[in-house]
C-alpha cells in the first residue's frame, strides 16, 4: 500500500480523555479511531491487525476440528428468557421496534447456539462436536475507560463444544486450554500468558481465564513460583496454596484477561431440552463447553506489552505489513524495490510522501512495522538500502539483490 494513497494520517498527540497506552497509540498510529466510550472504527492498519489475529485463532481452531459459522447479533427476547438472562443479566442491550417488539443485542450466544444444535443433533453419533464464530458482541459496560480493553460493541471468537459425556468435555477443555496457549504464543504474547484459576464455573468450583501481565492490566494475579499456575485476586481469599502442585509461594502481578473458558455442562441445555439418543435408545442430555477470546482485547493487549515511548513495536506475526519502505528523495529506486516486494509477496507499506525526513522516521516508529527499509542517497552510496528492526536501535546496509532474501 502507497501510504500516499492511505485516507487515514497519524496525529502527534493522543485525545485527552485516553488515558490507556493502547487507546493512546492507537489513534495518534491511525490504527483505530473513537466513535464514542467504549466505540471504535477500525481503521485500514487497524483491521490489517485485527485479520491477522482472526487467522491466527481460526487457523488454530479449524486444526482441532471447530467448524465455523456467523449468528445473529439481534436475538429474540424468547431465548433469553428461558435461560433466566433476561432479567437477571445487567449488561445486556434491550432494544425494542415499532410494534413493541423486544429483542436482545448478543453480549453471547449460547441463546442461539443451543436452539441451532437442537435442529440438528438427534443422535449421540451427532457428538462431540464445537462450532464458533467471529461477531461483534454488545454489552452495557459502565468503565469504557481502558481503550479497547473493554468495550461497549467489540469482535469476540466464541467457540461452543457439545459432548455426550463429562468425561469428553473434560479432555476437550484441556485440548482447549493448549490451543489457546499456541494462539497467545503466535500472536506474541508468549511467556506473558498464564493459565488462571477464576471464579465463575457454572458447576465446578473453577473457570478459568487467560491472564496477560502486564502493568497497565485491570486484574490482580497471583502466580506460582513452583510451577507458574495462576491464581486470580477473587478466588486468592479462599486458596492457601496452588491448586496445582500445592506451592506457598507466589509472585503477585496486574495482568489483562485475553480469553476464558468454562465447563457449562447443563445450563444453557437443559432450558431449551436439548436431548439426544443415546447407545440405548434413551434420551440423554447434552453438556457443554464455551470459549472466548476478544480480537480487539488481544490487540490492545499487544500494544499494551509491545511498545516503548515512540510508539508501537509490532510483532512479526500480527503486523500490518512486514516492512515500511520509506523513500528519502528517490522515488524511482523505491518504485522498484517496492514493486518487487509486491511481487514477491512481501507486505510492505511504502512511503512515498513528499515530506521530510524526520516525520517519516518518527511516523514508521509510531507505526511500528517490524522491519524500516530506507531508500536514500546516503544508503545506495552505500551499496543499497538501510533496513532496520523496529526493536532495535542500529540498522545495516543492505545489497538491493538480497533484500528479499534478509526479510524471508
């Protein structure tokens, strides 16, 4: 992309009711841009980013054998009536039509799943299987205060498992739990991410989250020195000692929940009677499973860990492009490396604007491309183009010839 031709620009400072660092760089980087509390566009850059980690998460889900589909966000009231939600159920989004007619904006949507596999399942040959889907959910969120770390609308993969047995959904939450890991791991947030025991298990005394630490995170976690199992703040009351390998010790850190998981075996079933044949020809009751991870938390939760007081410093994995090709006065050399980038499949924003230097620089770090490529008068006296990591202070000349092969 010719970044002359980008309708967005970046802004030298951040609105003055941001006070998170993602919200920050993300505007003034032109990745994301604020609608209202707890409301963003996804700008150009900032949907690059979002689809990056959409494929990472669906990648990972399709190879253990989720299939994908898309429900509605606007649910009946019906639905959510069955289940107790309705009413009991403070953030969700109550909307009514012109007859009067009342329907619930999806904060979730085992309100729907469970009606849709009761279509379809009859048999427990029918099981196990999961389903999910990438969608925005809406809840009432009263603190929008924390950039997309907590929104108001935001995307959410949901993945929802259906087994026969406890046994299955057992080994399916454990097959879950690594998966999530390689997710984290891919998007770069490897080593910064503990599985933690939490409240909320609908019939286990645990659910539990995934917890990113991190300074700027809203959480309190606990995390064993013996063997890194974490313990979230509301739960630590009542926990002596690691649930895990029974260690004293632990080291307390603020941290930001990228994804959660629960066992919900019969809570959303059993209101809508989703029941199949079983071995024997009798009716048995479903249970199930839900799995969550926010897009937009995990990419705020990136910036949030990767970044330093110019800007953002993306990981490879999740960048808009893989490099930033800045021309300094030499446009025809650029067009060419940059063409042949194209043709090589190499990602590249380039810079072609008329502007100077030390904008362009101070831009590409605000940006935070994994790789700077610089085309100057200085550089191809040098014998090529200066290419320089974002997260490293020096860069090197690079012969023209072996550009493709130093960025592969």
């Amino acid at each position: 992309m010719r970044q002359s031709k980008l309708f967005t620009k970046t802004q030298k400072e951040a609105p003055k009711d941001e006070v998170s660092i993602n919200a920050q760089l993300l505007i003034r980087a032109g990745f994301i841009d604020k609608l209202m509390a707890g409301v963003y566009t996804l700008l150009p850059l900032g949907l690059r980013v979002m689809k990056k980690i959409e494929n990472i998460i669906r990648e990972e889900i399709n190879a253990m054998g989720g299939q994908e589909i898309f429900m509605p966000s606007l649910q009946p009231k019906e639905n959510w009536q069955k289940t107790g939600r309705w009413d009991a159920m403070d953030d969700l989004y109550k909307v009514k039509d012109s007859s009067d007619r009342e329907f619930a904006l999806g904060p979730t949507h085992e309100e729907v799943v469970v009606p849709l596999v009761k279509r379809f399942a009859q048999s427990y040959k029918d099981l196990p299987f999961a389903t999910y889907q990438f969608q925005n959910k809406f809840r009432m969120e009263l603190r929008s205060k924390s950039g997309i770390l907590r929104g108001r609308e935001f995307m959410m993969k949901d993945l929802y498992s259906f087994h026969l047995t406890e046994e299955d959904l057992n080994e399916y939450y454990e097959k879950s739990q690594k998966v999530y890991f390689k997710i984290f791991e891919r998007a770069g947030l490897g080593g910064k991410t503990y599985l933690t025991f939490a409240l909320g298990g609908t019939f286990s005394k645990y659910s539990h989250e995934f917890q990113t630490v991190t300074p700027a995170g809203e959480d309190t976690i606990y995390i064993c020195k013996n063997c890194s199992q974490a313990i979230n703040k509301e739960i630590k009351g009542d926990v002596a000692v690691c649930p895990n390998c029974k260690g004293e010790d632990f080291n307390e850190e603020k941290a930001i929940e990228v994804g959660n998981i629960f066992k919900l075996m019969n809570k959303y079933t059993k209101p809508f009677n989703l029941t199949v044949k079983n071995q024997e020809g009798k009716e048995q009751e479903v249970i199930m499973g839900c799995y969550g991870i926010g897009l937009g938390r995990l990419m705020g939760t990136v910036v949030e860990v990767h970044h330093d007081d110019k800007g953002i410093i993306w990981p490879e994995s999740v960048a808009p492009f893989q490099i930033h090709l800045l021309s300094l006065k030499q446009d025809e050399k650029a067009n060419e490396i940059y063409e042949s980038l194209a043709a090589k499949g190499i990602e590249a924003l380039y810079d072609d604007r008329d502007q100077a230097a030390g904008e362009k620089f101070a831009e590409a770090d605000l940006i935070g491309i994994p790789y700077r490529v610089v085309v100057s008068e200085k550089s191809l006296k040098a014998g090529g183009v200066e290419v320089k990591k974002r997260n490293e202070e020096k860069g090197e000349i690079v012969e023209i010839k072996d550009l493709i092969g130093k960025l592969k």
